[in-house]
C-alpha cells in the first residue's frame, strides 16, 4: 500500500513517498489547476517507482512487554478515564513472561517463513517496557540470529547503564526517549505514577551514562504543545551533558488524548512554527541532528493483518496498531491462532484510530505540517558557497 504526503511552504511543495523526497519548485496557487499538477507529479512518481514501499526482507514486530508504565502522563493514548486527583486509569495491566516470550519469538519466526522475510526487526514498545526487564533480554537474545534492527521505546527513568549496557550486549540497536519540553514543564507532566516525583534530571542523568557505556543510537523525542513550545530551547541547556553529536532530535506536536482538545490551542499556527524553526537551528548549532519528517507509512499497520508485521501484548495478543493494543475490543487473534482473516472495524491503523478517537486534532496538524514543510526547506537550503546541503 503506497503512501504519500504532500507538504507546502511560499516556496516549495514537497512531497514524502515510501521511497523518496522530492522538492517541486512552489509556482502554483492551491487552485484546482495545483490539485491537477500534483496529480501529475504523483503518476510521474508512480512511473519512477518510487511510490511503492521498498521490497522489505524483514518482518516487523512490535512488542508490548509490559502494558503497565511507571509515569502519569494525563494525554497518554493508553489511558481509558481520567483519574480523578490521581494519575489516569489505563488499560489493563500485563507484563510479559520468558515463556510468553518463548511463544511470541516462535510466532515471529512462523511468520518470517510464511512471508519470506529473512530478518526481523523488532520493537520492545509499552507502557514502560523496562518493567518487563528480563524478558526483554529473552526476546532479544532468542531472536539474535535473524535480528536486522532491534529498539526500545522507553521513558528513561528505568534506564540504568547496567540495563542499557545487557540490552546492547543481547542485540539492541538504539533508543527513543520522550521529554515534555525544559525541565520546568516535563516535571509537572511526566512524573512518577507513585508519588508524584519528578523524572527529568534522572532521566538526563541515564542517557549521559548510557552513551559513556555503550554505542546505542539515541533519539530523544521533545513533545510539542502549547504550554511547552515557549520554553523548549531551555531544553538544550539542561542537556548540555549529553553528546549532542550522537542524538537525534524530533520536536513533535502531540494530542491531549484526556480532553480531546488542540494541544496548541490559543496561538497562532505561524507563531508557534517559528518557534519550532528557531529551536531546529539551535539544536542543530548546538551539535544535534533533526530527526527527518516521515510519509506516514507503518510496516506495523499499514500492510494486511500479519503479512508484513505484527503488534503483540505481552501475553500474546495480537493486535492491528501501537494505539489498539491493550485494548480487548480491538484483540485481532493471538500468536498461537494468527491474525483473524479480515479483521473488519477492529483493524485499524495508528492513524485513523487517532482521528477516530480526537476530533480536533486540525490546529495539531496544521502546525507539524508546517514545521515538517519548513524544516525541508531549512536543511535543503543551498549553503553560503552555493552548493547543495
């Protein structure tokens, strides 16, 4: 299934393939006579190849190893209701075992065989994966001889240098961590789900040692909203201890899942882009790499159920997407049965689930749409001497 994205600036549309990404010189209005010329930029691409996915050899596995999360977050997608004076109530609660992760390897490998997928590429996902530790090294060191890439999605406040170093050991390749903006805004949104505590200093505090213990790619991923976006570049300074050099950075406008409201509401789409632009060029002095927009395709959700990838609780249910998973309405089979045929309404990609499940996500789109649009032009811009970047 190809997907493609079109982004515009005054200057450019650029439009995000499975395969490409390609700049059109910006000389036409949003007329229908701009509709049919990116039509005809679309048959050309199809003609280029370039609008089907990559022929991939690898199966694609997401693996939820713990749906419990030791943080609060209010806007995560895996709450269920708003919890009152304490943290939100979130869908129940399961931790993988070495046997259920015996069985869900043994899946793995059934479906690379059927699929005619050589490697496989996996992600250890949760709530916080690390409260399942032990079995994730199982998972890892059992898939081991088939493994092209393997990463965790973690909060960091788990991840220690002896945790990070076994997992780097049994075949870890890199790590994403989320931070909700500076220090002063992340410690009132991402505390600890018992207490209340903050979790930014601990969390810098793993990563500087994580990069002094081993070589894993780290990819901090900085939540964008309307009470954070003003303070982000203080985020930098409070990370001078990390090697910059050695991170990737993605600033991303993220939903407010318990209210359902725009997570930038009140300011201005252009405002708050400017904002995010001038932080890219500071992080990018500051020795960091931008993470590159996306076309929005998912080798987990996009193909049919289970042909190129899978989604799996830790006890072995499958499920079509990150965001459905936990959830008992959406199970789509286990690892012992295979995906149910068809799957009607209950599979559903990460993305149509969110606009199912946020209405009023336009002001949030409009602004990463914009940012992902001016951020190309930024890094495309020809250098001082002229040449290309």
């Amino acid at each position: 299934m190809s997907t493609v994205r079109f982004l515009k600036t005054d200057a450019s549309i650029w439009c995000l393939t499975p395969k490409a990404t390609v700049r059109v010189p910006r000389t036409l209005d949003d007329s229908a006579e701009s509709s049919h010329a990116l039509t005809g930029l679309t048959r050309r691409l199809e003609e280029r190849g370039l609008m089907n996915p990559p022929l991939e050899t690898s199966f694609s596995a997401t693996i939820l190893t713990s749906s419990d999360c030791n943080f609060g977050c209010y806007y995560c997608f895996q709450n269920v209701a708003d919890g009152g004076d304490g943290p939100p109530d979130r869908i129940a609660r399961t931790q993988l075992t070495d046997e259920s992760a015996l069985k869900i390897t043994a899946y793995i490998r059934r479906r690379m065989r059927s699929q005619q997928r050589s490697t496989a590429k996996i992600l250890l996902f949760g709530g916080e994966p690390l409260m399942s530790f032990g079995p994730c090294l199982t998972v890892l060191e059992d898939l081991s001889d088939v493994l092209s890439h393997a990463s965790i999605i973690t909060n960091g406040y788990l991840l220690t240098e002896s945790r990070a170093t076994r997992l780097w050991k049994s075949g870890l390749k890199s790590v994403q961590v989320t931070f909700d903006g500076a220090r002063e805004h992340h410690d009132t949104m991402r505390t600890t789900r018992a207490g209340g505590r903050p979790t930014f200093d601990r969390i810098i505090q793993n990563l500087r040692r994580v990069q002094e213990a081993t070589s894993l790619q780290i990819s901090i991923r900085l939540n964008v909203t309307s009470e954070t976006v003003e303070g982000l570049p203080r985020f930098l300074e409070q990370a001078a201890e990390l090697d910059a050099s050695q991170i990737t950075l993605d600033l991303a406008v993220i939903r407010d899942y318990r209210w359902n409201l725009s997570s930038s509401s009140g300011a201005s789409v252009k405002r708050t882009v400017d904002t995010l632009l001038a932080m890219a060029r500071e992080s990018i002095a500051a020795g960091f790499t931008m993470a590159r927009p996306r076309n929005g395709g998912c080798s987990f959700c996009g193909p049919p159920p289970g042909e190129g990838g899978a989604v799996i609780g830790p006890d072995g249910t499958l499920y079509s997407s990150w965001e459905t998973a936990g959830r008992p309405e959406y199970a789509m089979g286990t690892v012992e049965t295979g995906y149910l045929s068809g799957g009607g309404e209950k599979w559903q990609s990460c993305q149509g689930f969110s606009s199912d499940h946020s209405p009023d996500l336009d002001h949030a789109g409009l602004v990463q749409d914009s940012f992902d649009a001016n951020l190309l032009d930024m890094i495309h811009a020809p250098r001082a001497d002229g040449t290309a970047p």
